[in-house]
C-alpha cells in the first residue's frame, strides 16, 4: 500500500509517534510513505503561528525527509485538475491539496482529521 501523510501525521510519524493512533504507526511503518511538498509549504507558511508543529521546518524536512530517502510528490496539474472537482467539504487548502494528490495518485491519506472522510479518499487513523 501507498500512503500520503497529512502534515501533522509526517511531522508525528517522525518526532512523536506515540501522538498517532495504532492504525496510523502500523500502515506508516509497513507501507510506502509519500509526503507532499505541500508538507513543506505548510510547514513554513505556519512556522511562526502558536502552536506551529515546527518553528524551523527547512532543516527538519532535510533531516527527516530528504535525507531519509522519503519520496516527495510535487503538485503536478493532474492534481490541481482533480483539486478543481472536490465538493467544498473542507476549506483547508493544504488538506485539499493532500485529498487531490491521493485521489490522482491512488493513496490512502494518513490524518486525524475525520472531516476529510467525506471525500471518499481512503483515510487512515
């Protein structure tokens, strides 16, 4: 199975697996882990908010992503195509991005956030 991860479940996969349900540890530990470059848009658009998941995500994602070899999806026009034909469920633009690129790619998504259910999407928590 392939998985994309929500930016919360990558961050956690990597820094605090005990914050992700059993679920989440067993399919991110024996499946193929795909993160989005969203992840790292996220990551700096939010670095400087209260309780960002990083205050310094560009060494981070070249610690615990690059470096470790974890594929990187870039958001490719197929994926913005697919974005264009989501009901307005959730307005998270990052999330919909993530349901977009699982859609287009055929991965499961890895979130807590049961709202992203609605979409039909594989969801893992």
């Amino acid at each position: 199975m392939r998985v994309i991860t929500d930016t919360h479940a990558l961050v956690w996969a990597l820094a605090s697996p005990k914050m992700l349900s059993r679920a989440a540890r067993k399919v991110l530990t024996d499946s193929e882990v795909v993160a989005s470059v969203a992840n790292l848009w996220e990551l700096l658009l939010k670095k400087s908010r209260p309780g960002a998941l990083l205050t310094d995500p560009l060494p981070w994602w070249d610690k615990y992503v690059i470096r470790s070899g974890v594929a990187v999806l870039p958001i490719r026009s197929a994926h913005v195509m697919r974005l264009g034909k989501l009901p307005d469920v959730h307005n998270d633009p990052f999330d919909r991005i993530l349901l977009a690129q699982a859609a287009a790619e055929g991965l499961a998504l890895v979130s807590k956030d049961s709202k992203l259910s609605a979409y039909g999407i594989p969801l893992i928590w």
